[in-house]
C-alpha cells in the first residue's frame, strides 16, 4: 500500500481523489493548499504527490520548488490539470515533476499513472497504459 498526497484546493477534487486511491488500495492524505502539501510532504513519508497546477497564493512551481528542499522527500509527482498545456508541463517537469494526468481522472487513468510512477502489483506495472503521459 503506497501513501499518495493530493494536493488540490477543491474539496470535491481531493474527494473523488481520495476515493479512488483508497479503492485501489493505497493510503490518501489531503492538503488542500501547497503550502499545506509542502508540509506534509516534510512530515510524511509519501509515496506519490498528485498535484493540482492552478492553486490561488502557492501554486504547483511553489510547491515543486518547496519540496525540492525537503530531504526526506522521495517521492514522485504527477501534475494533474484541466488542459493539455505543453508550456505547463514542461516548466512542471523542470521543476521535478516527472509525470501528468489530466483531470477529470478516473480510477484507469489512476492506476496506470501509479503504475508509471512504480505503485502497484507487479503484473500491473508491464502493461503499457494509453490514460498517462510523462511530463
């Protein structure tokens, strides 16, 4: 069972989020702003970081830059966001973040993106998903 964050400030984001790792198995823990997530990052040992681009005061490059100086994070981070921005993604995978899944997610696209980043079972993580792409 793998600890995933997600980083979102909508509540009913982190909602169905929160639903979708615990069906599959895995731990979620919320943080509603960055500055929220960059502690917990510090605090938890998490696995995985999905996190929200357009966040209001911190926002997704914060928060990457945040938890670049925390040295007991060493997880991963995929960036979740609404529109197919290249530009985004490319200053995200910049900043540390490796992988990206637009939203709306569904518990497929989940999985495969937690599969890329090496969470799940074993037999799962030699399927080639189409729902992800890397950052």
């Amino acid at each position: 069972m793998a600890k995933c964050l997600i980083v979102e400030d909508s509540e009913v984001i982190r909602l169905v989020a929160r639903h979708i790792f615990e069906e599959l198995g895995h731990e979620a823990l919320e943080a509603g702003t960055a500055e929220e997530g960059i502690l917990m990052c510090r605090d938890e040992n998490v696995d995985c970081v999905f996190l929200d681009w357009d966040m209001p005061q911190l926002d997704a490059l914060d928060f990457l830059q945040g938890v670049i100086k925390e040295e007991n994070f060493t997880g991963e981070i995929v960036l979740c966001a609404t529109e197919n921005e290249p530009k985004q993604f490319a200053l995200a995978r910049a900043a540390g973040a490796r992988y990206h899944l637009l939203k709306p997610f569904d518990p497929p696209s989940v999985r495969a993106v937690l599969m890329q980043v090496g969470i799940g079972l074993e037999e799962e993580q030699n399927q080639s998903p189409d729902a992800v792409v890397e950052a």
